[in-house]
C-alpha cells in the first residue's frame, strides 16, 4: 500500500484526524492570544443607536395615525419598531461576541460576522492615514472609532468600532509608526 493510500485510510478511519481536518478548514476560527474584544460597553451604544431609530419609526405613523384618524398605519408601525427593535438588542450582543482585532507582525487583523464571518489584515505598508472618530453615544461612554484608509480599491477604508478612544488612539500611533517604518 503506497503512502498516500495509509494517509487516506488513517484519515478516514480516525475521528480525531476529521475533526482535525474540520478545525483546519475553519481558519477564522484559530484566534491568537493577542487576541482583544471590543469594549463592552459597545453593546450598550448599539442598543441605544437602535432604540432611537425604533422610536422614530413608532413615532412617524402614530403621528399620521392621529391626524388622519386611522389608527391602523400606528399599529403597523409599532409593530415594526417592536421587530426592529428585538433584532438589534439581540445583534448587538452577537456581533459584539464573534469580532476580535490583533496586531500581528503584518498589520492589523480585524475579524467579525454574525452569520458571514470576514477576516480583515491591514498592512503596516499600505496605511495611507487614520482617523479617530466618536459620535455622541461613544463620546458619553468613552469610546471611539478607528477608521484606517488603505492604500487599494477594495476596502480601502476599514473601521473599527466600539473601542476604548485610548486604545484607538494608541492603534493609531502603532499603525502610523510601523507605517512609516516599512515605507519604501
């Protein structure tokens, strides 16, 4: 029996060499030790951002509602705004669980997805610029936004919200001195 055959039939005949097989096929999976969360608190901001935009969806056809007299259009709309609502206070929780970010030797690793899982490397070299940004909600919370413009077409600018606004900041100076570092 040639070599290539006993690795087959071993491969086959082992459960731990499947799962194995199943566990490498799943790169997205392997986490390094780096590895660091968002900051919690970005669960809360999400909840928040998506109550508003629940509360003016039931706001908008109540309003209707009562001046035309139809009270219909309002109990659609707060039936909406309740779906909506549900959705995103449990996808807050979610996509806070399944996104990491790491520095490597490379870059930055960003990955995240609920359902799509996408593993995002930013190059050290191909950093054009970084910008901190905070909206209202993060600023209440202390926490910011790092966007990292790249040079390419696709994904040329990738974000990375619900961060302490320290650590952003502190990613930025890593990625703007590595940056100039590797230039060519």
């Amino acid at each position: 029996m040639s070599n290539e055959q006993e690795q087959h039939q071993d491969s086959t005949n082992n459960p731990s060499s499947t799962r194995q097989q199943v566990q490498d096929a799943s790169l997205i999976e392997q986490l390094p030790d780096n590895k660091q969360r968002l900051h919690p608190d970005s669960i809360k901001v999400s909840r928040i951002s998506t109550a508003l935009v629940c509360l003016i969806i039931a706001i908008v056809p109540s309003a209707i509602s009562i001046f035309s007299g139809s009270f219909w259009l309002m109990y659609i709309g707060l039936a909406v705004a309740a779906i909506i609502f549900t959705i995103g206070f449990i996808w807050a929780k979610k996509s806070y669980d399944y996104t990491w970010y790491w520095l490597a030797d490379e870059g930055l690793y960003i990955q995240s997805g609920v359902w799509w899982r996408k593993k995002t490397l930013i190059p050290f070299n191909r950093v054009q610029h970084t910008d901190v940004a905070q909206g209202p909600l993060e600023r209440k919370y202390k926490l910011g936004k790092l966007v990292t413009h790249t040079a390419g077409t696709r994904d040329a600018s990738v974000s990375l919200d619900g961060i302490l606004l320290d650590t952003a900041h502190d990613l930025r100076s890593v990625l703007q001195e590595e940056g100039e570092s590797d230039a060519v």
